[in-house]
C-alpha cells in the first residue's frame, strides 16, 4: 500500500474513535500461568446427603472417596504486528503526523483492543450454558432479557457482580421495550464499568459495537467468576534506526487467551437474536470446482456449505450439523454447474447463526 504523504501542511491528523477494552469486567484472573502453556484446573464434585441413623457403623451413611474433575486450558493466541516509519517520509509530513509513538497508540485502540474483546466474547458465546435463539424485537428485548438472567440466576450464581454485553441495536431494543421502565442513563456515581450505559434487572450493560459482537449474538449475560482471561505478554517496541532502516521500526506481541470454567459455564448465557447475512460470490476455479468468497461477521462462527439442485437458506437456530460441509479456508468447493450453493455461519452447537442467500453454482 502507497504511503501518502503531505502536500500542504495540515494541523491536524483524522483518528478513527474506538471504545476502549469493554470485556475486562466480565473476566478474572484466577489462573495462574506463569511458567506454564497450559494449566490443569481441579473441580472437586461434592457428596449426596443422607439420612442419619443413630445405630450402627456408618451412621452419616456409607463413605466413598470424593470424585474430580480436570479441566486443560492451553494459551493459543499469540499475536503481532510491525510497521516502518521512514524517515524521509517523516520529514516530508507535518510534524507529528508520523509520529511511531501515536502509530502505536493507533495500533493498540484500532486493531489490539477490538480483537481481544472479540475474541473474549466469541469464548463466551460459544461456552455459555444457556443458550436461546429468538429474534429480538422491541416488544421481547425485555422479556427475552430476563429468561436468560432468571436461568443463571436458577443455577444459584451470584447476583451481584453479572454483567451483560449488549450489541448496540440490542441496546436500542431495550431502551424502547414498553416493559423496560428503568432510567437507563445512570448517575455518574454508578457508572463503574468502562461503555456501561444502565441497567437492566440488576444486571450491568455494558454496549457492545456490532463489529465485535460474534456472528448473530445480541447479548451475552456472565459473571466474571466464570472465565479467567490470562495476558502472559503485552510487548510494545519502538526501534529507532535499526539496521536496514532509517527511521522507526515499530513492533508488538500481546500473548492472551480466554477460557470458561466447565463448572460455571451454566453461569453465562447468550442470545443469539441477531441472525446475521453474509454475501457470497462463487467464481470458476479448475474443472468441476469454484471457488467462493464470503463478506460478512463470522466472528465466533464457522462457515459451512450445502449445494445441490435445491438448495433453501437456513434460519435462526437450525440444526446444521448433517447435509453441511465445512467451508475449506481456501474457499475451493467441488459443485455441479446450474445447481444452487448456500453459505451459512454456525456457532460451537452447529446451530445456524448467519447465513447468505442462495445463488447459481459457477464452476470451470
């Protein structure tokens, strides 16, 4: 890509506003892995009561040793990034334009910090408990809402401390929601979360925008109990006049991971009231194959295909687990020409969260 340089000065430089990171209310830090890649997390079960007899040996009933759980958690997103800044560009652009320090700023509130709360929520969507397909209106945000929170609350988790990641157009469902009659817009003394806007059945909102919310999710219930969120690196460096380069080289690592405990995932749950649509055009390929490309938010999903004669769209929710295949990454499908292609996005369950309209198979 050209570097654009300046050919009059100008005092200003356009920045794209991003919210900062949104997940770190719904996240702890529990779990240790310094010194470790993966971490092994016990889960002691507990014991069935019984009833007391006061004659006899085993009067609390018959012992047995108590039994376990383990659950493997393994880092896997190791992410990075590096850039030049020349210095004859530099020069040649009004001071502070190509500034590496506020490149990496960008760098960190554009790209590092949307990508780690998108990945964060897809852990969550995926891992929830509870889990609910219904398309979301003015007239059942509120409702919908509350069954997802009654069913955490049902499991017997904590009240206090829930948090709700909202996509924004859920957001303004629910502020419209005719049942919806608390003041959403807080006093600044019960703002505690950063992009928390209100409340709602005593759970904190917190806005989420649509571009990092997963594939077809309108909100996320959880409590920060439920998913520990290790960083083991955040690694930011400015090199000036390395060798080969005169000016700035700029790199950056950040190690992080997301996960869900097996015994509290019934703690969280997501709704997946926002089917998404994606588009899809396929192009001839060698004989007999074409190749497709997909434009859409897939966060979260995987992509699958179906082709045939026939073919209809799935909606919200459907079970696409049998007569679907898995989208190779490359997006080279074997087809039949004049026959019909569907590409749908589906969650952890293999159940329809987006999915693309139905066009003519093209193949060479």
């Amino acid at each position: 890509m050209a570097i654009n340089l300046a050919t009059k000065y100008s005092g200003q430089v356009d920045e794209v506003i991003r919210k900062g990171a949104l997940t770190g209310a719904g996240t702890n830090n529990n779990v240790d892995f310094i010194g470790a890649k993966s971490v092994k997390v016990y889960s002691m079960e507990t014991a069935p009561l019984n009833d007391y007899n006061a004659n006899g040996a085993n009067r609390y009933g018959t012992p047995a040793e108590i039994e376990d759980t383990v659950q493997e958690m393994t880092m896997t997103q190791a992410k990075s990034f590096t850039f030049t800044i020349d210095k004859t560009n530099a020069v040649d652009s009004p001071e502070g334009v190509r500034d590496a320090g506020q490149a990496l700023r960008r760098q960190i509130d554009n790209v590092i910090i949307p990508e780690v709360d998108r990945y964060r929520l897809s852990v969550f969507a995926n891992k929830a408990g509870n889990k609910y397909y219904t398309e979301n209106t003015a007239a059942n945000a509120y409702a919908t809402f509350l069954a997802a929170n009654t069913a955490i609350t049902d499991e017997e988790f904590p009240v206090e401390g829930r948090v709700a990641f909202c996509k924004t157009s859920f957001v303004e469902l629910l502020k419209k929601s005719p049942e919806y009659t608390r003041n959403t817009e807080l006093a600044q003394d019960r703002i505690i979360f950063r992009g928390m806007v209100g409340e709602c059945d005593g759970v904190s909102i917190i806005a989420v925008p649509s571009k990092r919310m997963p594939a077809g999710v309108s909100f996320i219930i959880t409590h920060p109990i439920c998913a520990p969120a290790p960083v083991k690196i955040q690694d930011y460096k400015i090199h000036d006049d390395p060798p080969g380069i005169a000016g700035r080289l700029v790199e950056g690592l950040i190690y992080h991971d997301c996960f869900v405990f097996d015994n509290k995932k019934a703690g969280m749950a997501v709704n997946f009231g926002a089917f998404g649509t994606l588009a899809i055009t396929m192009t001839a390929d060698e004989t007999g194959k074409g190749k497709v490309a997909v434009t859409g938010n897939t966060s979260g999903a995987s992509l699958v295909y179906k082709t045939a004669s026939s073919v209809t769209a799935p909606t919200l929710g459907t079970d696409l687990s049998n007569g679907w295949t898995a989208l190779p990454a490359d997006g080279v499908v074997s087809a039949t020409s004049g026959h019909k292609i569907c590409v749908a996005a589906i969650n952890a369950d293999k159940k329809a969260v987006g999915a693309s309209d139905v066009i003519t198979v093209t193949v060479g």
